[in-house]
C-alpha cells in the first residue's frame, strides 16, 4: 500500500512516465472504467497503459487539473486507490469536480 501511496506523490510531481520501470511492474492492469468516461477501459502492461497516457494527455480537455488521493484499500492480492480530481475546462472554462 506504500508503494501506491508513493507512486501517487511521484505521479503529481513528475508525471507518469517515470513510474514505468520503478513503481509499475510490467504486467499492471491499470482500470479505468468505473470512471463511467466513454472510450476509457482496461489497460495492461506497460505498452497499454503508456498509449492510453499519451492519447489521454494529448488532447487532455483541462486547462489546469489536479488529483488527490483519498483512501488505499488493502484487498489482498490488489490495492484500491480512491482519488478525487478537480480541473477547469480547456475550452469552456467550467469546473470539473470528481471522483
């Protein structure tokens, strides 16, 4: 759980391509659908997930963006990471608050 709890304050500092080779092991499973966002799924492996960052970033709809880890809930075999995240609209300029 620690190493999510680092891998997160790493992530908010520095991106997440540096994550790949120290704090993601290669065959992460990375799920992004209980986000409930079209088009976002589950990734597995570095390749996966490296393509999903770089099309989600690359045309990333938020002028400014942050997240907040919540809760790391130990299940056993995995870890849940709860955050929240807050950013404003590239275009529109609205306030986007989730969870």
């Amino acid at each position: 759980m620690e190493i999510v709890r680092r891998a997160f304050e790493e992530f908010s500092r520095g991106g997440w391509e540096p994550l790949f080779g120290t704090f993601w092991a290669p065959e992460i499973v990375w799920d992004m659908s209980p986000a409930g966002i079209a088009g976002l799924g589950v990734y597995h492996g570095h390749d996966e997930l490296r393509s999903f960052f770089e099309d989600w970033f690359g045309t990333f709809p938020f002028e400014e963006w942050e997240q907040e880890l919540d809760e790391v809930i130990d299940c056993g075999e995995r870890v849940v990471a709860l955050t929240r995240q807050r950013g404003h609209g590239l275009a529109s300029g609205a306030v986007r608050r989730g969870a």
